[in-house]
C-alpha cells in the first residue's frame, strides 16, 4: 500500500487564498519561489499581494508602474524652453513696415538671417518679410529721385511743416506762455478780446526775399512796418492805454527755412505782469460814418507832425524844419479839405465847424514858420500854430462824436488829436 506524502502548510480554517495571487505565495500551490527574494520582508512574511518593496536611495526612484523618471531640482523646468527671437530680425521687420532707412532693412535682415541659421534663434519669417518691403522702399526711393518726385516731397513737407507755425489774424487776441511777450515763442492761446489778454493782433507784414536777411535787418523791418499801420487799426490814439506799446512776432533763421515770412504786429502791455481789457480796435469796422470821418482826417495831420527833423532845436537844422513847417501846412488842408466834405450829422456839426477855424488859423502860421529867415522867426510862427492844434482844442468835438476826451500822458505830438507814435518798440 503505498504511503501519502506528508501534507504541506495547512491554510488556515476559515482563510482562503486571494484571487490572482501569485503562484508559491501562502494559501497557494506551485513550488515558486517568493518574489524580491532580495529585499527581506520586514514583517518576516512575503508581501501582501498589492504591496510592493522599498523604493531605492539614489537620484531615481522607481514608480509604481515601474518607469522611472528624473527629479526636477531647484534651476530646472520639466519643459523645453523656446529659443529667443533674433532682434537684427525684428529692427529689419520694422525698418521694412516703415520705409525708414530701407538700406539699413535690408542689411539687417540679411544678418538676421545667417545668425539664426548659425544660432537655431526664431524670427526668420521677420526677416524675410524685413527684407522683402526693404526691398521695395529702396526700389520707391530710387525711382522718386530719378523721376523728380523727392523734390516734391520735400516741398510739400516744407509746406506743412510751415503751416504748423503759428500764425494769427488781425483782431485776434491771445495769451502769451508764461505772460511774456518777449523772448521765443512756439504756440500761444487765442482768448477773446472782450476779457483779460496779453496782446492784440492789429496787422501783419510779409518779409521779401528768399534768403533770410538777418534778425537786425528782421527787426529793422518789424519796427518801421508796425509802428506805421498802428494808426490804420487803432484810429483813435487817445482810446489807447499810455502802457501799451507795439510788440512783434519775426521769423527766425530756423522758422525761415521752413517758409515763415510773417511779422505779426500786435499791442502789448509795457507792465510784464500787465494785462488788456477789451478791444483797441477803432477803425471802419468798429466806429460810424462822423467818427471814421474825423479820425481819418485827424490822421493826415499827425501824420505830418510825427515826420519831425532828428535835430531837437531849429538852430542846428532850419532848412529841415522850414520843410517840416510845409509838411505840416500841407496836411492842414488835406485835413479840413476832408473834413469839409463830409456831411456831419447836426449834432457835431457845430464843434466840426469850430475845430476847422482854429485849422485854418493854424495853417496860416504854419505857412509863415515855412518861410522864417531865421530859427526866431520859425520859433515864433511855429509856436502860435501849434498852440492852435492842441489837443485841448478838440475835446469839445471829440466829446461830441463819442470819442476818447482824455489826451494821451505827455501830449503826442500834437496834430489836433494828441496823437502820434511813442514806446520802447520791444520786440518778440
């Protein structure tokens, strides 16, 4: 009878092997040997079935999956990072878009281009596209030159490059920066007339020539032109304030260059820190028919009296102020020639007719100092026909006409209206 071999490990009562467990594991049949045999169990017992040995020490682990991968320390990234984008390509790129310096696009892109293919950088569509519209600006540039179109360019950049300096009308007003009227200036504000301003515009004058004279020849030119259409704007010389004076805009030798030919005559308060009020502005424009008819005559004689010899005694120049004395007896009867045309309205014709007695008195003496044999004589004849044509004379006509009353400080120059250039002539 043969003998049974001995029984192996006995499960114990109650237990049962689990599903998909390795063959020799306990609970098991199949003389396997246990897994990692090389790493000892801990427990004293082989691993349980989802249990898996101790990871390794060492710069990799071993995943669960069994792959391993790399540990990240500070300094790195898990991802690639991209390469740079070469500059000469985005310079190119932009030279290109602008037509600016297409030469200069095109090199660059050119360099751009090797360099990327030396360095593995991005940015070669750039520098194609760099190259291509460099390409064509240049080809535009040359083919402007040879048909003359640069030219034009330039002229029409001229053009609007001197409509961008400022330029004022007659009768505007404006605030000056930093309230000055002297020294450069570049832009000014525009306010209206009837408020607080820094100066009024009252003419403008165009400077001849193609090449830029000088400032001094500028100025020269400033002066004499402003002060000589003053009268025209401001017909009334007793209406403006004794702290006003001419001032002047002039193009310099830069604004030249662009086309600025403008010298802008204005009035501005001699006080810097002084303002105007209210418009100055007395001409056809703004006064009626008796008003405009007498200023405009008035100006005739002033005109005369301001043409005065330098010499101040008649000692030193006789024949000049003999000349001037027929100047001045000229313009009388210009004057009352003029007044006498114009029908006055009843109510001033009364003072018209007194004002031009005392003209004709005056003439006369004016006639006589023309003749003097000596500076005595002159002085004489001289004195009675000027006492004649003092502003205190007109102030009953000018009150009657709804004109200033009140003489300018320091009398003018006479001329039966006190008018008459004076001032300091500053300039801007």
């Amino acid at each position: 009878m043969a003998i049974p071999p001995p029984p192996g490990p006995q499960q114990p009562e109650g237990q049962h092997p689990p599903q998909g467990a390795p063959p020799g594991a306990p609970g098991t049949s199949g003389p396997y040997p246990p897994p990692n045999p090389q790493v000892p169990n801990p427990q004293g017992s082989y691993p349980g079935p989802y249990q898996q040995a101790p990871y390794q020490q060492g710069p990799y682990q071993q995943s669960p999956y069994g792959t391993p991968y790399q540990t990240w320390g500070q300094g790195y990234s898990p991802y690639n990072r991209p390469a740079p984008v070469n500059g000469l390509a985005i310079a190119a790129l932009v030279l290109g878009v602008l037509c600016f310096l297409p030469g200069v696009g095109l090199v660059l892109g050119i360099v751009a281009l090797v360099q990327i293919g030396r360095r593995g950088e991005r940015g070669k569509g750039m520098a194609i596209g760099g190259i291509v519209m460099s390409s064509i600006g240049a080809l535009l540039v040359g083919l402007m030159f040879a048909t003359g179109g640069a030219d034009d360019f330039w002229k029409g950049f001229s053009e609007g490059a001197a409509g961008n300096t400022f330029s004022l009308s007659k009768g505007e007003c404006f605030d000056a920066p930093g309230d000055s009227l002297e020294g450069l200036a570049y832009d000014v504000d525009t306010v209206p007339c009837a408020g607080k301003h820094d100066a009024e515009v009252f003419a403008s004058v165009t400077v001849a020539g193609d090449s830029f004279p000088g400032d001094s020849a500028v100025t020269d030119q400033a002066d004499d032109k402003c002060y000589g259409l003053m009268d025209a704007y401001a017909m009334d010389a007793w209406a403006v304030p004794d702290d006003v004076d001419v001032y002047y805009f002039t193009p310099t030798a830069q604004s030249w260059r662009i086309g600025d030919r403008e010298i802008t005559c204005m009035f501005g308060n001699t006080d810097e820190q002084g303002t105007l009020t209210g418009s100055l502005r007395k001409d056809v424009t703004t006064l009626d028919g008796d008003q405009f008819a007498y200023l405009d005559a008035a100006r005739l004689l002033n005109t005369a009296m301001d043409s005065a010899p330098d010499e101040e005694y008649v000692e030193d120049d006789l024949p000049g102020h003999k000349k001037w004395a027929r100047r001045v007896s000229d313009a009388i009867t210009e004057q009352t020639g003029q007044l006498r045309r114009h029908t006055f309205d009843p109510a001033v014709s009364g003072q018209v007719e007194a004002l031009l007695k005392n003209l004709d008195r005056s003439r006369k003496e004016w006639e006589k100092a023309a003749e003097a044999r000596d500076a005595d004589a002159f002085y004489a004849h001289y004195e009675k026909g000027a006492k004649l044509i003092d502003g205190s004379t007109t102030v009953t006509t000018r009150e009657a006409l709804g004109l200033a009353t009140t003489p300018p400080a320091g009398g003018g120059s006479g001329g039966a209206d006190g008018g008459g250039e004076g001032g300091s002539g500053m300039e801007v």
